[in-house]
C-alpha cells in the first residue's frame, strides 16, 4: 500500500512519497530537512531502514538549508533519476560563505549538486515545472506552484552571490534580497489519486503564492503541510483554511521553537478548515494513499 510519510526533521521540511505503480514501488522526496537533526541523519536513516537506494523523483521546494541540508548524506549513497530545484549548482564566491555560506551549508548544497551533475540526473527547473505533471501509475504529482509568469527572483539574486568580483557592498545587497525572496519562491505541490487530492505540500511558500495557486481551482487534500513550520501570518491564513479544508494539518515543527501563541494560531487554523493537527516533533506522520 502507498505511502505519505513526514519526518520528524525538527524546524525543518522532509516529506517521503512511497507510491505503488505498475512497475512496482516508486520514492519521491520533497525536501531534505536540515543537516542533521538531533545528531541524527533523518532522511538517509530512513531510506535505509527500508533499503532504498534510488529516489525517482527528488523536489526541493526552495533554496534554505533547512529544506536542502539533508540530502548531502544521500551523495554517494542514494541515486537520484530526476531532481526539482530553483535551480542548479551554486558556489558562492569566497567571502560569502563566512558571512552566509557555511552556517547554512551552502558547500553541501554545492556538493550534493556536483553529485547530481557527476550522477547525470535529470535536473528540472521550478520554473519550468508551472502547470507540470508528474505520474506514478495512479498518483499524479502537479506543481501548482510557480506560476508561468513567476519571477523566481531569489535564484537570481543567489547566482549574483556566485561572482568572485564581488563587492562588499554588492553581497550585502543581494544577501538582503535573496533572504527576503526566497520563501515566497517556494514551490507547492498537490498529490492526488484519480479525481481524490490526497496532499498538498506547499513547502515554505506565502499566503499569497497560495492564493494564487489555488486561483480557479479547488483542492481539497486529505493531508496538508502547512507553509513555514507555523510561524508568522505572512505564510498562512484562516481564509485559505476554510477553502482548502484538509482532514489534516501537519506542522513541521520541534518542541524548542514551540510556543502557546503557536498553538492558538495553528488552533485558529484548524477550527477555519475543520482540521486535525499533528505537530512532527509529536513523531513522523504517516498515513496510507
């Protein structure tokens, strides 16, 4: 039986597709979670405990290390066929990397892309993905977001951040600017069965990109993470709640960074959209497909 797990990964993103098809079990990965989490390797320990060794289809939503740092354990260990992400290899210039770089692992992102490439994955742009399908026999994977027209202005700014003429003054801008674009270029994407929605991952991305997502359709998965781990309005709303509806709401987020006002808001949340809650510092959330 098909399979949606989301990881405990602490304040963090890592969510496992085990879907069956035709052609036997197919693993799609949305995000990798941070670095480490608790001295642990969440996502490769789980990949081997079920001795996985090929995921056919890796998503990263967004470029923020909490989303990415995971996967650089996979190097070497796990097969990658296609691979989603904003885009492709970045190596900051130099002196990037003490001021931004390695507190939040940028040289494994760089790593784990030298990987891909050596690995000769099939590497997809978000932006190229608007409207996309992706199907696993009965399991269809739609990126819902960006749209055809997004800007996707963080990934510009993170390439500027690449060039070793660099001035200070330059990297300070860009920096500033890649940290305030870069969540609202996540990615989202619904998971469905047939004609039934089954999950809607919506990774990091605002309430506006939501909204725009959802323009002039209606979703209403069995399962949704919410955007952002619960912190700050600026990601979510009881308006898109109450039209999304899931069964349940999953809130990627450890016990350190949770608060009272937290739990009124994600309560707020739930009560709009009629939800159940499950916070993953709870455990893993898992539920058949």
């Amino acid at each position: 039986m098909s399979e949606l797990y989301i990881l405990n990964v602490g304040r963090a993103d890592c969510t496992v597709l085990l879907l069956d098809t035709p052609q036997g079990r197919r693993t799609v990965v949305v995000d990798g979670g941070g670095k480490y989490h608790e001295d642990r390797k969440p996502l490769l320990e789980f990949l081997v405990q079920r001795n996985i060794t090929v995921i056919d289809l890796l998503i990263l939503t967004h470029l923020h290390q909490d989303h990415f740092g995971g996967f650089v354990h996979l190097v070497d260990r796990v097969q990658v066929r296609r691979a989603v992400a904003p885009c492709g290899d970045l190596r900051f210039a130099n002196r990037v990397y003490p001021v931004y770089g390695d507190r939040e692992f940028y040289r494994e992102y760089h790593d784990f892309f030298r990987y891909l490439e050596r690995s000769e994955t099939e590497l997809i742009r978000s932006a190229d993905c608007a409207g996309r399908t992706f199907t696993f026999g009965e399991y269809v994977l739609e990126c819902l977001y960006p749209l055809r027209n997004s800007t996707q202005r963080s990934v510009a700014y993170a390439q500027k951040l690449c060039d070793p003429n660099l001035t200070e003054e330059a990297m300070a801008w860009n920096l500033a600017a890649y940290k305030q674009t870069c969540n609202e270029d996540s990615s989202i994407w619904l998971l469905r069965k047939g004609s039934t929605d089954l999950a809607l991952l919506s990774g990091d991305s605002t309430d506006e990109a939501m909204r725009a997502a959802l323009c002039g359709r209606q979703a209403r998965p069995r399962l949704q993470k919410l955007s952002h781990h619960g912190i700050c309005t600026r990601y979510f709303s009881e308006y898109v709640q109450k039209i999304v509806k899931p069964e349940i709401l999953v809130v990627s987020v450890d016990k350190t960074h949770y608060t009272e006002d937290m739990g009124a808001q994600i309560d707020a949340l739930c009560a709009a959209g009629d939800s159940q809650c499950y916070y993953t510092f709870q455990g893993d959330v898992n539920i058949s497909l």
